[in-house]
C-alpha cells in the first residue's frame, strides 16, 4: 500500500542512531495524542487542539534524544526548496512536527543533524518502504525493564489495512520499556544469558527483585498514523487516541512512567468514513507496524 501523497526516507548513521521522514507532496490534516510520559518532541503543541496550526508538510521521528531535534531543520529546508509550507509575509515555513526516541546508552552516543534529515528526504520514496534497523530505528531497542535482562534491537516497522477504498497506514519506531508480543507470544524484549525471554510483565507481577523500580526516561515508541479518510483534526485526535490499543496489544507493559508513547494522525486523501472506522482500523494498523519492526530482532551484547 502507498498514499500518492506520502514518501518515507531514512537516514542511519554509524553509532546506532538514524532519523526517518514521512514527507508530504501536499499540505495535510495532523492531530497528535500523548501517551506516554516522558516525550521529546518540536513543534507539536502548536497542533494542540484549538490552537493556530491544523497542518503539516512533514513528520520527522529521530534519535540521538532531544540532541536529534535540531535536524529537523534540513526537512524544513528541503520543503521549502520544494515550495512547500505555510505561507507567511516573509516566506513560506514548513511546518514540520518532530518527535526523538532516546538512544544513546547503546554504542557511540552521535546524533542526527540537519545535513543527515535532509539526506533522508532526498532519499524518500512512495513504495517499497524500508523498515527494521533502518533510520530512527537504527538504535532503538526494546525489553529494558529488568536488571538482570538484555535488551534485544527495536527499530522501524510499518503496518497496513485497506477496507474497501478506506486506507490506513501505520510507521512505527519502537524503542519500548517491555517486551513485544504477538498472539500471546513474546517475540522480542527481556532475555537472560542463555537467550530466553525473561517475561518482564511477569516479573513486574510477582515483584522479584530483579524488576526494576527506577529507571532513565530512555524509551519511547512513535507512531503515525496516515488514511486517505477526509478527516478534520478532532476526527484525527479520536483516531490518534484509539490507535494507542495498538500499543496495549503488542506491547507488555505499555505507556510506563519511562516511556514517551506518542501517536499521529493525518489525513492525506478524500475519501469518505467514519471515524470509529477509521481509529479501529489504526488501532490493528499500529499493532501491526510493532511487530513489524522487530521481525529480525537479535540480542544486544
């Protein structure tokens, strides 16, 4: 599935970070939902409901924590030589939501600037889009919620439904506290020294010394949401906000203390839906871009 509208480009950097751009040929329709409680993001509050800004030209996901935000001024040039962005009495101003997952504790603490995010919009594309250790997901990992466990790779995935001609899809970077299920079935997060998975949700449970109590904000999964439903921005917060059921499926446990959960949602296209529709349907879409992006997961260390 691909939106005419949309392109994806990546940009990995050595030292397990990456930045990852959705660009848009077209002006469009962005809400956002926070679920998570340990954000860093640029230029999202302006999208709050009842404040200036409704669209958008681009939505950037990057590592290298708050560090990687700055790079989402190449994304801002590269809009604007294209001659896209708000218009203003000076000049046009893309307006580029930025979100960042933290990364740094694994490999050489770098981070995306500016020249890298531009280099990941000349590289952005409307099909075949890369996914896994690519990007924002270069660095990330998930299953950091145990002390005597080790962690396995996150990364970059994307999930997609079509329901007549109702398209729905969903990028996701996960960079998550818990483990990453599947049917019941962990598939990525936690294991021991003999690469089993260790349960972190379980051992939450049970309150062995091993589950950690204290921890540094250093996960964040990011999502975005994109249908070609003709959506005004309170539809798109509802949809925002049901695709966070995603999340709760396939992640075990979700929205912790220490982690920057954060959706999107954009409409880039007319066609006509409901918006339950639609926000179910983001909901299986979300769940489905999580385990895509760790299909080839491997253990760190």
């Amino acid at each position: 599935m691909h939106f005419e509208n949309l392109l994806i480009g990546h940009k990995s950097l050595a030292g397990n970070t990456g930045i990852s751009v959705l660009l848009f040929t077209q002006r469009v329709v962005c809400a956002y939902h926070l679920c998570g409680s340990a954000p860093g993001t640029r230029d999202v509050v302006p999208l709050n409901l009842g404040n200036s800004v409704e669209e958008i030209d681009a939505l950037v996901f990057t590592g290298g924590s708050a560090y990687g935000l700055g790079a989402s001024t190449g994304v801002m040039e590269y809009q604007q030589e294209q001659g896209r962005g708000l218009a203003t009495p000076g000049r046009i101003v893309p307006i580029v939501p930025t979100a960042c997952i933290f990364d740094l504790a694994y490999g050489e603490p770098v981070y995306p600037a500016a020249q890298d995010a531009y280099a990941a919009c000349k590289a952005a594309t409307n099909s075949e889009y890369a996914r896994g250790r690519v990007g924002v997901g270069r660095g990330a990992t998930v299953g950091k919620g145990l002390e005597n466990g080790r962690p396995m790779t996150g990364g970059f995935g994307v999930g997609h439904i079509q329901a007549g001609e109702l398209k729905v899809l969903a990028c996701a970077a996960v960079n998550a506290f818990g483990d990453v299920r599947e049917n019941g079935n962990i598939i990525a997060g936690a294991v021991d020294i003999h690469g089993r998975f260790l349960n972190t949700e379980q051992h939450l449970i049970r309150g062995s010394a091993e589950a950690r109590t204290s921890l540094p904000q250093n996960n964040t999964t990011l999502v975005a949401v994109v249908t070609n439903a003709a959506l005004n921005q309170e539809a798109l917060f509802i949809v925002a906000k049901m695709a966070t059921a995603g999340f709760a499926r396939a992640l075990s446990p979700a929205f912790s203390p220490w982690d920057g959960d954060l959706v999107f949602s954009v409409s880039a296209g007319q066609a006509r839906s409901d918006v339950t529709l639609v926000g179910t349907i983001a909901a299986e879409a979300t769940r489905q871009a999580i385990l895509d992006a760790v299909r080839e997961s491997q253990v760190i260390g």
